[in-house]
C-alpha cells in the first residue's frame, strides 16, 4: 500500500475496535515511495487506542526516528524483512517538549487501561517506557548488536525471537545476558523467552551468536534454537539454570548428540523436536552368503513402493522410540514432542 492509501484507510475505516494490523510495505516494490510517517503513526496511536499487535513486512523504516513513535498501546511488535535505522530500539524521547508530554501521557492512559488486563486480575502499574512485551525480528539484516543492546532498556519485554539476523554475535548476545551487577541483576532482566535460529543464506559466514549462552542468562525459562544455531546453542544450554522449555527445530540430529547435549538439563519440563530431521543409528553391514544374493534381491524388489514406506515409517518410529528411551532415562520428568519429524535415510 501507498501512503495515501494509508491515510484514507485510517480516516475512513480503522477505529477504537482494531486489535492487530499487519502492513506489507513498500521496500521491495519498483513503485518506491514513503510508506509509514511519523505522522500517521501518531495519528495511528490516537485513532486506534487498542491496537495491541503490529506486523510489518518489507517495510522501510530508516526514515523514522525512534520506535518511541510507534503507537503506546502496542503489546507486540513483529518486523519480517524489514530496515531499521540506527537507534530506532532507544528509549530516548525527541527532544521536543510538547512531544515528550504527549508520549507521557498517552503510554500514561494506554497504562491506566491495562491494569486489569494481567492474567491474575488483580491490578498493577504498568512499567514506564516502551511497553512491547514481544518482538520478533525475522530475516532483518540490519538488527545488530547495538539494537540488541538497546532492548535491555525496555522493561516489559518478556519475549524475543532472533530469526535469521545474521549480525547479532555472541559478544552481543552475552553482553545483553540477564546477569547480577552492582546494581541488581542488569541486561535483559525480564526475558522469559528467546527465539534463535539461522536458516536461511547458504554460505554466509556464520556468527553462531548462541554461543554468549555460555555466560548463562538468569530468568530464562524457554529458549528456541533452530538450524545452525542448534549445535553451539546445545553447548551452552546446561548454564541456563532456570531453563524448563527447549524447543530444537529446523535441523538434524542425531540420537549421540542429543543424549550428550541434554543429559545436563536436569531441570526441562519440556524438550520439543521440530522439523527435525534425525540421523539413524549406524548398524554393521550384513554379510550375505553366495547363492543367495539373486534371491534376496527378488525378495527386496517384490513388496515394491509400499514396503519401501513401511520401512521408512518403521525407521522413524524405531529412531523416535530409542530417542525416548534414551532422554526417559536421563529426564525422567521432561515431557518430549515430536513435530513433523523424519530420517535420514542413506541411498545405500
């Protein structure tokens, strides 16, 4: 959509009942053009004071200042291949007073409203500043470690997915770590979750920024890894001592390296295989007899297709079955899922 678009939408069409908006943008279209203003984003906030969720697609964002003038009610943010400029995750307000004022007392009224929104029902004061409590950043290539740094500013934010940012390092990772400090335990302090996976760009160097889990995070109860991040963040996963979710996906696995990686991980209440792909167990070749080749081959040929997918199901289910026992033995009470997975089965 155009800019214009926008504004007709806006004034003619959203009100006080729009919850989630999703907005394709304009980045990789020939038209070019200006998408989203600061102006209609302040207007946005006024006209929508509800509006919790916001999902932004191809949309350049370089041209605005701050995230600060995204609308105050916002609960969740989601960026999929997008642009950001420098600071655009920084607490700092613009230095205009009468913009100051009314982003106080707009999050102010947005903070008075949700008071009685928390899942106990009881009330509470909302945190100042920005109040997102998700952000996903998905194949964003300009998020970097600055960005991240910027979010341990934020007080509410209790979830963040970090999917195929290839920029952000371990460093980065590390420093942003909810740890104990002079003055209380500093970083992303209220963190609950964290999503990382790298799958896409073959070839791209890779930064493996899983591994500034190794410093351990406090706080974090479930934590995501998928596709090359697997591998260094399962190294790391037995220092997160508050850890009771993993969810591994988007990757292959075999059973040693998953018995070996999580056998520490005392703690799980759930481990979760995505889109996984597992690697059979290697069995000694079979010798056969001579005389007898031409009849077992007669005999391998003969049930056709449909053994050959009995078989393939038989491996899964035999593979999946000895992972259970394996992880039943060591995490007697973790809960294990298995979503969508397969072998890998060898052309010989």
């Amino acid at each position: 959509m155009t800019s214009r678009i926008l504004w007709v939408l806006l004034r003619q069409y959203l009100g006080c009942g729009l919850r989630c908006l999703r907005l394709r943008g304009l980045l990789l279209s020939a038209r070019g053009g200006t998408f989203l203003s600061e102006s209609w984003l302040k207007a946005l906030g006024k006209k929508c004071p509800r509006l919790s969720k916001l999902y932004l697609l191809h949309a350049d964002l370089r041209s605005l200042p701050s995230c600060q003038i995204l609308p105050p009610s916002l609960q969740v943010l989601e960026l999929h291949a997008c642009e950001l400029p420098q600071g655009f995750f920084n607490q700092t307000l613009p230095a205009s007073p009468a913009y100051t004022q009314e982003r106080a007392e707009a999050t102010s009224s947005v903070g008075s409203k949700a008071q009685g929104w928390n899942q106990k029902g009881k009330m509470h004061k909302s945190p100042s500043g920005i109040p997102i409590e998700k952000l996903v950043l998905n194949s964003v290539p300009s998020f970097t470690d600055q960005h991240l740094q910027s979010l341990t500013s934020w007080e509410r934010l209790s979830r963040l997915e970090l999917r195929d940012t290839f920029r952000v390092t371990a460093n980065g990772l590390r420093s942003c770590a909810a740890k104990n400090g002079i003055c209380g335990v500093e970083g992303l302090s209220r963190l609950k979750f964290l999503e990382i996976g790298i799958i896409g760009r073959q070839g791209y160097q890779l930064q493996m920024a899983s591994l500034g889990l190794g410093a351990g995070w406090l706080g974090l109860e479930e934590l995501s890894l998928g596709g090359k991040e697997v591998g260094p963040g399962l190294l790391c996963a037995s220092r997160l001592k508050d850890l009771k979710r993993l969810c591994l996906w988007a990757c292959t696995l075999s059973e040693m390296q998953v018995v070996r990686s999580c056998r520490m991980l005392r703690g799980l209440h759930q481990l979760e295989f995505l889109d996984v792909i597992f690697q059979p167990r290697q069995c000694p070749p079979v010798v056969h007899g001579e005389g007898s080749g031409e009849e077992e081959q007669d005999e391998e040929a003969a049930p056709g297709d449909r053994s050959n997918e009995e078989n393939k199901t038989l491996d899964l289910n035999d593979t999946i079955a000895s992972v259970r026992r394996s992880l039943g033995v060591l995490l007697p009470s973790c809960a294990l899922i298995f979503t969508n997975c397969s072998v890998q089965i060898n052309a010989d």
